[in-house]
C-alpha cells in the first residue's frame, strides 16, 4: 500500500481552528486511507482544558468505532502533542503518530515529558515528526504575532 500523507487535512482543521480564535492546532485519524475523525482546538469556545484538537478526534473517531480503543489508526497532528495528549493516544491504542511542528515549551514526545519513552506508558505509537513543519511553525508563529 502506498504512503499517503493526511497532513494537508489537518491543517485544514489547524487553519479553521485558528479562525475561530483558537490556538491553531488540527488533527484527523485514519483508518486504511479514510478519515474518521477531525477536529482542530476548541479549549476556549468550550471552557475546557481538555478540548485539544488530539483529545477530541480520539473521542470522535472512538465514538464512531464504538471503541475505546483504535488500534489500526492513524493520527496526523499539526503540533507535537502535549503530554496529555500523548497518554491519551497510548491509552486509544493509535498505531502511529505523524506530526508537524515540534514543541520545546509543551510536548510530550519528542521534547518534555517523552511520554511513549517512559516505562508506565502502556502502548507506544510509531512516530513520524518533521510531517509539513515549516507550514504548521508559520501558521502558530503568524497566530501568535497577530496577538501580541
């Protein structure tokens, strides 16, 4: 089977999130080439903490799955994921992460708290970095600019 990169549609959802003031994060999970979950950042529009672009595709795409778990999908994020957001996609069972930008100030898996390296993560993705990180770094650098 061929590779065929989801990135240009998360950052779609990176794009719409940004749109609607919020910090311009998006992600979609994938099964066998068909997206069954999208969602960009909603932490302000819904008051929560917990609204990461990550958190609510795993929701979405568990509801629509009837599962707690997806193993066999595929996650594609705009930004590194945070640490939360990394022990909820160990605790989904995803079979790979691939992601943009990194993050030195809040991620959870290459940077921080490197939260598939450490012994109680109880699942560990493949993970793929670097996937269109020049486009998600200008999208939050020019987020970012326009509110300081």
């Amino acid at each position: 089977m061929e590779f065929r990169s989801f990135m240009h549609e998360a950052m779609a959802e990176a794009r719409a999130a940004g749109e609607r003031g919020e910090v311009p994060v998006g992600a979609v999970i994938v099964r066998e080439g068909i997206v069954v979950a999208r969602a960009g950042n909603r932490t302000r529009e819904m008051a929560d903490p917990t609204a990461h672009a990550e958190i609510l595709a795993i929701r979405a795409a568990c509801a629509a799955m009837g599962s707690e778990r997806l193993v066999g999908h595929d996650l594609y994020v705009t930004l590194e994921p945070c640490a939360m957001c990394a022990a909820a996609i160990a605790a989904a069972r995803i079979g790979r992460l691939y992601y943009g930008a990194a993050d030195p100030k809040s991620g959870g898996v290459a940077q921080g708290a490197r939260v598939f390296a450490h012994s109680q993560s109880h699942h560990a993705p493949q993970v793929y970095d670097g996937i269109a990180a020049t486009e998600a770094e200008t999208l939050l650098r020019d987020f970012f600019a326009a509110r300081r």
